[in-house]
C-alpha cells in the first residue's frame, strides 16, 4: 500500500510544507505562552481531526491532556499513536474516557479533573451521508447544536481560556441539514462569545480522513472491491496535519466570536474522480470504467492478481444535500484576510442573543422529541432559522451508493 501521506502532498494538496507552517512559526511564543504547562480537555479527540489537533497541541508541553470520545477503539489507537509517534511528548498527567460528552459522567470528568484552560470540541455529526431520514436527522441536530450548547452553558460559572467548536465549510450557505446544523452551532457561539472565549473554524475536507470517500478508497482496494466516486462535485482538501494545525491556530491565537477558515483559491480544488484515479496510478494501475455499480463489482470479483487496471464506477451525484462546490464564507459576512498569511477571519457573522437562541434550540428539541416529526417539518424550521439555507432534496441518501 502506498504511504498516504505522501501521497497527499504530492497528489491532491500539492503542497510540500504545511499550509500554516508560516503562521505557526510566526506565533510560536503566542502558542508556547498559551499551551505550556496548561490544562487541556479535548471532547472527540479519537476522529482525524481531534487526534490531528492533539498531535499539534502535543509539540507545545500541556501538563495535563484528557481525551474523550464514543469511540473505545478510537482512543486505543490515538494513544498507541501518540506513544508510537517521535518527537511527541506524551503528558503524565494523560488519560481517555470512552463516553459522551452528553452523559453525566462527562460532567464528573469535568468537575473531578478541571477546570481546563484549554477546550476543544470535535464530536459532531460530520457526514452529509448522515442525512437520510428524521431519526438520523434528529440525532445529527442533538449531537450539533443541543448537546453543545449545553456544554457552553456548563461552563458559564468556570470558563476556560480558550474554547474551540469545529465547524465546518459547508455551513456557508448551506445546503444539507449538517451544513445547517453547524451554521445554527455558529450561531450559538456568536451569542456565547459574549460570556466564552470562544472561536470555531471552517475548513476543506480532510483528506482520507476516518469515514471519507478517499479512505474508503484504502478499504475498497484492501478487500477487492470496485471505486465509485461522483465526478462532478469539487471540493478544496487540506492534509489531516493541516487540519489539526488550523484549529489549533483558531482554538489560540484567535479572539472571540471569531470563524477562521483556510485561504485556498479555486483551482485548488479537485473531483473524487481524480482522487481515484491518482490513488490507482499511484499503484502503478490505471481505472477501468465501468457503466454501472454491477459491473464494477463483477469486474472486480474476477480482478487478477498483478492487473494493470482496477474497475471504477464515475457517476453524476444526485443525492440530497450535495453542493457541487464550497465556499468558506458568503457575501454578507465581514471577513480579514490580512491579520494572517494562510488563514481568512470572519467576525461579527451574527448578532442574535442567547434568548434568540435558547428560543432556536428549544424550538428543536420540541423538534426531536416529537415523534411524529418528518424530516420535511425539520427542513422547514432550519429553513425559517437559516434565510440563505436552500436545501438540496433528490429523495435519494448516500447510503443507497456504494
């Protein structure tokens, strides 16, 4: 197999140093001042972006790291890799939880090991894929938008230095009710930077990170199986270093209400279909179009050993919520692009109070609770909360795809 991240540089990023490497150099003693010696919890640390996150606050000497995640083998692996990795000092003072950050024993790890300077939240929802009917609706909002405000709130009488919340490019005009569950979270923050140091970031995808259609990819290859990849959604990619190294960079440095997000222009996106194709010449193989999802998996079933061509499915999307390209911020919002070299900053993109909210997340969770709610009344009630939220519906999921 191929070395991922390697393959990353050369192939879709293009880019040989990291994008923030200059801004991190720029704010090291900033960094050093903030993170050194300081108490850190990281909710939904175990994802790529958490770990991503980690792996950066690691360089600047926490004394205490506590690491959540609903993800028990998650967490196995994010500490044999921070063991395994050189030049990472491990705290002491380190330990994982598997639990949610929803549940009451997360308010004991709270109580017992803080307070914290330091709080990163990663547990979202982050799949448009996520999106099929009210039940998975309901739980991608829960998780989004109830349960993280009501982690701000808990954290009114003991704020700590620094909060950061990921938010996610899709937000920006949104078009899939996780775009718009995490535009309603940044709404949230808005009205708690008032009370919270707190700041958030939109960025691009991250490249073969955990669930996405390029590590699928890796895991179609390892069990002989056909790649299917729509060819005419674009989409900007950042390297799962980056990733972490942008929120570390907004979870810092920025103050807050803040929304930062990676400057990238438009040719620097690429298709799912030229992911592919790369990934297979990277293993000296070149794709064999197939016309339909059966034919792809019969050719891969009687695929040779030692073949020259591996069978792909390239289709045009037509799932719901699919924008066929991203955008970070919208013409409405006020945004500074010269405060940093490789990172845009959006500020005052909301106004709204936190009775504005709490009439927002109670209005959804009556939502949620309701069991006769369809996923039509939730698009409705996002759509009232969110002027610029135009969903895309096809009345087909991703999950009907391979």
């Amino acid at each position: 197999m191929i070395n991922i991240s390697q393959f990353i540089n050369e192939q879709i990023t293009g880019r040989k140093e990291s994008l923030f490497l200059a801004d991190l150099v720029k704010h090291k003693d900033d960094l050093v001042r903030e993170i050194h010696g300081k108490n850190v919890l990281v909710i939904g640390g175990a994802g790529t972006i958490g770990s991503s996150f980690i792996k950066s606050l690691l360089r600047y000497e926490p004394e205490q790291l506590i690491v959540v995640d609903i993800s028990e083998n998650g967490l196995t692996e994010l500490t044999r890799d921070l063991r395994s990795t050189q030049g990472l000092a491990v705290p002491a003072k380190y330990k994982t939880y598997p639990v949610n950050f929803g549940d009451q024993v997360f308010q004991r790890i709270m109580s017992e090991l803080g307070p914290f300077d330091i709080i990163a939240n990663f547990a979202a929802h982050k799949h448009v894929r996520s999106e099929k009917d009210h039940h998975s609706v309901s739980s991608l909002l829960e998780n989004n938008v109830i349960k993280a405000e009501k982690l701000l709130k808990s954290l009114l009488s003991n704020p700590p230095a620094h909060f950061f919340c990921v938010s996610t490019d899709k937000a920006a005009n949104p078009v899939n009710i996780m775009g718009a569950s995490k535009k309603i979270m940044e709404e949230v923050i808005m009205a708690y930077s008032k009370l919270l140091p707190i700041t958030t970031a939109r960025f691009a995808n991250v490249a073969f990170s955990n669930g996405s259609l390029p590590d699928g990819f890796v895991q179609r290859v390892m069990k002989q199986q056909p790649l299917s990849a729509p060819m005419d959604v674009k989409r900007y990619f950042v390297s799962p270093e980056e990733s972490g190294q942008i929120c570390l960079l907004a979870c810092i440095l920025g103050k807050s209400g803040e929304i930062f997000f990676p400057k990238l222009e438009e040719h620097q996106m690429m298709t799912f279909s030229d992911i592919a194709i790369k990934f297979l010449q990277s293993m000296n193989m070149e794709p064999l179009i197939c016309k339909s999802e059966e034919e792809a998996k019969e050719a891969a079933l009687n695929l040779k050993k030692d073949s020259a061509s591996y069978p792909v499915y390239f289709f045009n999307s037509d799932t719901s919520g699919e924008k066929a390209f991203e955008e970070f911020y919208t013409q409405q919002e006020e945004t500074d692009l010269h405060s940093y070299q490789s990172l845009g900053v959006i500020r005052n993109s909301s106004d709204k109070s936190i009775e504005e909210i709490a009439n927002m997340t109670g209005r959804l969770q009556s939502l949620i609770d309701d069991p006769h709610t369809t996923k039509d009344q939730i698009v409705r009630v996002l759509s009232q909360m969110i002027p610029t939220f135009e969903h895309i519906e096809t009345g087909k999921s991703l999950d009907q795809k391979m």
